[in-house]
C-alpha cells in the first residue's frame, strides 16, 4: 500500500468537485467557462472583478458553492445554486450538474 499517494488511479471522474462554470468535473483550472459540460448555456456568468453573479447581476457566494458549503448567516441572500438558483443548496448538489 503506498501512502504517499493521494489520487484516485484511473480515469474517472470520482472525487472531482463540480466546476462553478461550467458544472462539469475536470481537473482543468481555471475553466474557461463558455457552455455547460453537456453544452447547454449557464445561468451565472462572472463578473469584472470574477465574482459568479446570477441573472440579475447579484454576486452570489463562493464558499456556498464548494462541498462545505458557508456558515456565515451574515449574507444569506448571496446563498443561491449558481447552476440552478436554489437556496438549498450550492453547485455541488446540483441536479444540473455533471454526474460521477
């Protein structure tokens, strides 16, 4: 058993967290956005400053976005699925997003 080693070995896609861009799972960074990984068109885009924004231009929060998700309760209305828009949950949980 080698220790040392903190990769998955073969080719898939287990463990790769989903792209706040594009929703896909690569290992590619930073993504180049564009479509979706099943080609359709986003619904966030990014900002001047590279903040994700929803459709309305409100920039919505990152750490939301990642598998943790944000503790904070000081912006919850920056708590939105830049993939779907539910409040429920952030892209890691999207049923939009691409599956392992």
């Amino acid at each position: 058993m080698n220790r040392g080693q903190v990769f998955q070995a073969g080719a898939d896609r287990v463990g790769l967290a989903v792209c706040a861009n594009c929703l896909g799972r690569h290992e590619r960074r930073p993504c180049l956005g564009g479509p979706l990984w099943d080609g359709s068109r986003p619904r966030c885009s990014r900002n001047e400053r590279g903040r994700l924004i929803n459709p309305a231009g409100a920039e919505l929060c990152s750490d939301f976005q990642q598998a943790e998700g944000c503790s904070s309760r000081t912006h919850d209305e920056k708590h939105e699925c830049c993939g779907c828009g539910n409040r429920n949950h952030g892209v890691q949980r999207c049923p939009r997003a691409e599956r392992t």
